[in-house]
C-alpha cells in the first residue's frame, strides 16, 4: 500500500508541476506585450513537447543512466519505464523529472522574450533538455559529485531555477535589448506588459503548483506526512518573499509597485525551494523576506548594466536561487538535514561549522558557470546556423504575425494590419 501511496502522491507533483506552465503562459504574457502574446503562449506548448521527446531519448540518461561516473550518467536512452521501481514506479518517478526539466527550459525562455526566433527556441531546447540540464541533475540529484560532496538542493534553486536563468543571461547577452528599452544616454524606459491581471494569475497558479514542486520532492507519503511540513515552510517563505517586495519598492520608490511585489513572491518560492525540507519555520520567513528585498535590488542592477530582461528571470529565478541555495549552508537544521532528509549537514547557524556553506558555494558557482558557458557557446553556434534575433522590422510587427501569420488578439487588429492600443 505504501509504494502505491507513493506513486499516487509524485503524480499528483507531476500535475501540479506540468500545470505551473500555465503559471508561466499567463506570466510571460501579461508581462510582455499584446502583439507577442500569441508567439509567447504557443512556443511554451511546442517546446515543452519537443522536451519530452528529447528528456525520453537522451536527458534521463545523462541525468540518472546507471553506468555513468560522477560527473554524467549514461545509460536508459529511449528510456522504458515498464518495470516498476524499488520506491516508486520508474514511470512515475520519469514524469516528475521531466517537469522539473520542462520548468528550468519555460525559465530560460525570459531572455528570449520578444525578439527570439522561433528556430533558435527549437535548437536551444534540444541542447538544453539533452545536455546543460541533465548534467546539473546528475550532479546533485543523481550520483554526482556535489551530491557527493553533500550538496542540499532538495527541489531546485540550483538544479531548476538557477540553471534556467544562466542560461537566459546568455540568451539576453547575445540578442541584446529589446527596440526602445535603453535610451542613447543608457536611461531605461519601462516597456509594460499588457494585462497585469494575467501576470497577477500566472504568479497564483505557480505558487499553488509549487505545493507539488517542493512538497511531492519528498517523493512519497511517510508516517510523519513530511510532505506538509515542506508545505508549510514554502507557505511561510512566499508570504514573506510578497510582503517584504511590496514595502521595498513602496518605501524606495513611493509606489507600491504591483509587479515588483509579483517578483518578490515568485523569489521567495525559488529561494525555499532549495531548502524548505532543512529548515525551521522562522528560518523560512527569514529566507523568504531576503529574497523579497533581493529581488528588487537585483532588478535595478540589471537594468543599470543595460541587460534587458523583460520577465525578470535574472533576478526572480537567478539571484534568488543563489540566495536560498546559500542558505541552506547558514540555516539547516541538524534534525531536518541529517535526521530527517538523511542529506549533508546543519548549516552555520546550527552548529555545523563552514563546512555546508562552502559545498552550497560550490555547487552555485560550478553549476551557474557550466550552464552560462555552455549556453553560450550552444547559442553563438545557433546564432550562426539560423540566427537568434527577429530583424528589427519583424520586432516592430510583432511575433505574432511575423513568426506566426495570426494575431493573438485578431479584435484588436486594424484593416492595415497594425495593432490599436498603446501596448500593441
């Protein structure tokens, strides 16, 4: 009965994983502009398909094959699942992988936004799912060497967020910014998103679907249901993540900005992640609430290095997730770390010396370098064979009708083709 409970209970994780890209459609949309919203939506669903087909053939085996070494796993390529596993059925446990994977890819997508060319969304997604992805899996999630080295990531502010957001500041570094987003001078104009409603609903989903994110990464229902206590410590750090961004810009800029405190709730999800199974509750309001205020700052720094990142993956997924993946090395608990999850050791704060903040260090810096380069170099060698960027009139038009032939809001279309609105 246990093993089924289990199954049952990573599943219902899957679900809710696969569903926070729901979360993203409507968050990247509402944040860009109309006459993109159709290219945003429709590219999600293309790229997550080409993702499962490529996780099937080559990304498990990279991330978890069993004749691998410590630094990539070989073996299960065109995996079959039939059998079922020791703690849960090999299905099971390959669907929920794959959504963690399909999570980090909808991440980096935020430095595409706008401007990418859909080719380049399909060649990137190949070389990510197949490679940049699988590697930082093996590495902490499956018998790698940080795992090794006692690395704590028990959800994925590494694995997930931070390897998804390197390679959007790749992604961003090469396309460049967006037409109109910096001034001859290096001032900033705010390019608004269209529908601050949709972003407000796409933050709600991924905040209920990060319930199966972090809580199913228990992967399965014990005596103890330490599932809800994950739960609760992720409740506790995005409350915190959302209250403290929205005095931050309030107090800073005299508005209570509504996407700033959107960011910072979405930055207290990603900075628990990493964590939300080592820590106690008041560690997890501390956790979260730095992150709230982190997110903000790292927002204008990014600004002021004239990189534009119109979803704000940098600073949400990015410097959020080196913040709650440092945390574990000063906040986790000896009970929760060692007793509990059985991984690494209590962190600073707790009696358990350097030691963990410097594997927490480790793995931020190696994995964060290795998804940047490799990025990178796979998006130059892109660049080169079909192009990154739409050309500027393509831009001006919109993704919709230039990479698509059909308008996502075709009421607002004018006879000669242009958009109505001041966001069009």
């Amino acid at each position: 009965m246990e093993f089924q409970l289990n199954a049952l209970w990573v599943m219902i994780g899957a679900i809710l994983v696969i569903f926070m890209q729901g979360g993203f459609i409507m968050l990247e949309t509402g944040s860009t502009r109309m006459k993109n919203a159709g290219h945003v939506a429709g590219k999600t669903i293309f790229t997550i398909g080409l993702a499962a087909i490529i996780y099937w053939m080559i990304g498990w085996g990279i991330a978890y094959g069993p004749n691998g070494n410590l630094f990539i796993g070989l073996g299960d390529f065109f995996y079959n699942p039939y059998n079922s596993g020791d703690d849960l059925p090999n299905s099971v446990s390959f669907v929920f992988q794959f959504a963690f994977a399909a999570i980090s890819l909808s991440i980096a997508w935020g430095g595409f936004a706008e401007r990418g060319k859909l080719p380049a969304y399909l060649l990137f997604t190949i070389v990510f799912i197949a490679l940049i992805y699988p590697m930082v899996a093996h590495w902490i999630w499956g018998d790698g060497f940080l795992a090794e080295d006692g690395a704590q990531d028990f959800a994925g502010s590494t694995v997930v967020h931070l390897t998804g957001a390197m390679a959007a500041l790749a992604a961003t570094i090469l396309l460049k910014p967006r037409i109109g987003k910096f001034n001859k001078d290096g001032s900033a104009n705010n390019i608004q998103g269209h529908n601050q409603v949709f972003t407000t609903l796409g933050v709600l989903i991924l905040w209920v679907g990060w319930f199966g994110f972090n809580g199913a990464s228990t992967l399965g229902v014990d005596d103890t249901a330490f599932f809800g206590y994950v739960a609760f410590t992720t409740l506790l750090a995005t409350g915190a993540g959302a209250i403290v961004s929205l005095l931050t810009v309030w107090a800073l800029s005299g508005k209570a900005d509504i996407g700033t405190m959107l960011n910072g709730t979405l930055a207290g999800l990603v900075a628990i992640t990493a964590s939300c199974a080592f820590v106690d509750p008041w560690a997890a309001v501390v956790i979260g609430a730095i992150a709230g205020a982190l997110v903000y700052a790292s927002m204008r720094f990014f600004e002021k290095m004239k990189i534009d990142d119109p979803i704000y993956a940098l600073s949400v997924h990015g410097a959020a997730g080196i913040w709650g993946t440092l945390a574990n090395g000063l906040f986790a608990t000896e009970e929760l770390a060692v007793n509990q999850v059985g991984v690494g050791q209590a962190g600073l704060f707790y009696g358990g010396g350097w030691k963990q903040l410097w594997v927490q260090f480790e793995s931020v810096v190696v994995c964060g370098i290795f998804a940047f380069v490799v990025s990178f170099v796979a998006l130059l060698i892109i660049k080169a064979l079909v192009g990154l960027r739409v050309t500027e009139e393509q831009e001006i038009m919109g993704l919709d009708l230039s990479e698509h032939g059909s308008y996502g809001y075709p009421e607002h279309m004018t006879n000669s083709g242009k958009t109505t609105g001041v966001n069009g």
